[in-house]
C-alpha cells in the first residue's frame, strides 16, 4: 500500500485508537494491553527482520495474543507459526484442533461455519487478511455465536462468550 492510501486509512480510524469509546472494561484492557500495546515485546527483535511492515505487524498482534491466552494448541493456517510459538512456548501448533479451539489464525475466507462449531467460550480467532473478503467478514460479524468482534482493518479478531452482549468494535491498528 502506498504511503497516501494508508494515512487515508489512519486518518479515517483515527477516533477508534486505544479504546476510545469502548464501554466495556474487560473490551477496553483487550485493545488497550493486547491489540494495541506498543511496548516491545521480548521476542519482537529475533522475529522475522526480513518480513514486510504488514506482515510483521499482524504477526506482532499474534505474539500478544498468544501471550496473553497462554494456550496448549495454536491453529494457524495462515503461516505465523514462529510469532506464535514466540508468545506461547508450551503451545503446540497445529493445522487442526484435536480439543475446543484455543486460539486460532486463519485466512478470512475459511468454512467459519466448521470453524465456530469448534469454538468455546475461552475461544479466540484472528482471521488474516479481511478486506480481500469483506462480503464474508461482514457475515461472520452478524454469526450469533460470535459475541465480541474487532476490525483492525487488515484483520478481524473474534470471541466467543455467550454471556456477553454482541459487540463490534472498529479498531485504529
């Protein structure tokens, strides 16, 4: 993306940064000291020097939320296996579940329907790349079993708490 098209994209999501506007206190501390934390992380120096500032970027945002969920089995079909095991040593990454998803990264246009099945209360899934398959996105949003969403525009990341009211949030990533 060229420098014009992405201060384009800041400028129109920039109301939506660090949590502005979320209500929710267990929301708010997820965008503020997960998705958007801007400390350096541990591993952030020995990852991936070569890659391209998109990539990077939403393979920093899977490092935290492997952090910070700690899970036993990661699913990754997108390809950021190393981001992952780098927040989440004792996880085992893999291409499909044996148990209730964990913590999930996968491409926007995957069977969702298959995918959310498997899916609890403690589940969380990124899916890469949603502006490619923002049709499909939008459906996922409005799937009731989804409960809380976010669009950080180059990614979605969605819960699954069936307590909670159905939010969706639009995050400046």
């Amino acid at each position: 993306m060229n420098r014009l098209h992405l201060a384009y994209i800041w400028l129109k999501r920039c109301c939506h940064s660090r949590g502005f506007g979320i209500q929710s206190p267990t929301d708010y501390s997820f965008v503020r000291y997960v998705i958007n934390e801007h400390w350096p992380y541990y591993a952030y120096d020995q990852l991936a020097i070569e890659d391209n500032w998109l990539r990077q970027k939403v393979g920093r945002l899977c490092l935290r939320l492997a952090n910070h969920r700690q899970p036993s089995e990661i699913v990754d079909l997108v390809g950021f296996a190393d981001y992952l095991q780098a927040g989440c040593r004792k996880a085992h990454i893999v291409a499909v579940p044996h148990s209730a998803i964990q913590l999930a990264v996968v491409p926007a246009d995957t069977d969702y329907q298959t995918l959310f099945s498997q899916c609890d209360e403690q589940s969380i899934v990124l899916f890469d790349n949603i502006r490619a398959h923002y049709a499909q996105w939008n459906t996922i949003i409005h799937d009731p079993r989804a409960s809380v969403t976010f669009d950080l525009y180059y990614c979605g990341i969605v819960l699954f708490d069936p307590k909670r009211t159905k939010q969706h949030y639009i995050i400046n990533f």
